[in-house]
C-alpha cells in the first residue's frame, strides 16, 4: 500500500509560498507538532489520516480524508498559514496526488496546555495507488 502522508507531504513541500511560511515544519502523520517546536520560530502544520472510504472499484484511487492543523505564534499567523494551506492543496495536484477537496472552512482553536493558536481544517485527497 501508499504512504498518503508522504504523497501529500510531496505535494506541501513543493509549494513555495507555504514553504515560505512553514518553512521545514510541515509534519506529516502527527497530530501536534514535534517537541521543541515553539510557535515564535515561525508557523507549522500538522497532518493525518483520519479515515476516509480506502481504495475505488479499480484500487487506482485511494481517497482518505486529512485532519490538518496550521499554528501560528498569532491568530492572524495561524490564518495566513491555513490561507496558503488552502491555496496549495485545494485543487492542487502532482502526479500521485490528483486533488484535494476541502470538506469544511477551517476554525480558529487552541490547543489544550500550550495555548497555541492554530486552524482546524480536513481534506479529502485523491491519490494515485498504482
């Protein structure tokens, strides 16, 4: 089977506006950031399945749905971040992975003991299996 984190992390990476505002912190499969990471050294996302239908009839298609966190040291950064996390993957396509669709607006939260601003949003992702 397909790495659906790695797929997608390929596609986040390439993107050079997100890139500009994450830099290396795109962490894919987690559900919070690495320890260490503190919001004042610039935003982040955090990714991972969810869940999702699997494979198509043909097992060419697989189309999990994506949890994504993008932090920020403010709750303005935290939405930039999201902005540009919309912006590249939302209809955004590689040669594995074919689209991906928003399934809901993001929502501005924070996280549980830190107090970190961050936007809470989910994807569904069309990737190539074969």
């Amino acid at each position: 089977m397909i790495d659906p984190h790695a797929k997608v992390l390929t596609l986040l990476e390439a993107n050079a506006a997100l890139v500009a505002i994450t830099g290396s912190r795109i962490y894919a499969g987690r559900d919070v950031p690495r320890e260490g990471y503190n919001p004042g050294d610039g935003s982040a996302i955090t990714f991972r399945v969810r869940g999702g239908p699997g494979f198509d009839e043909e097992d060419a298609i697989l189309t999990p749905s994506f949890q994504f966190k993008c932090y920020g040291a403010s709750e303005i950064a935290a939405q930039t971040c999201y902005r540009a996390l919309v912006d590249a993957l939302h209809n955004g396509y590689t040669a594995d992975v074919l689209r991906g669709i928003q399934e809901s607006v993001g929502q501005l939260l924070e996280e549980p003991g830190t107090e970190w601003p961050f936007v809470l949003v989910f994807f569904t992702v069309w990737i190539r299996a074969v």
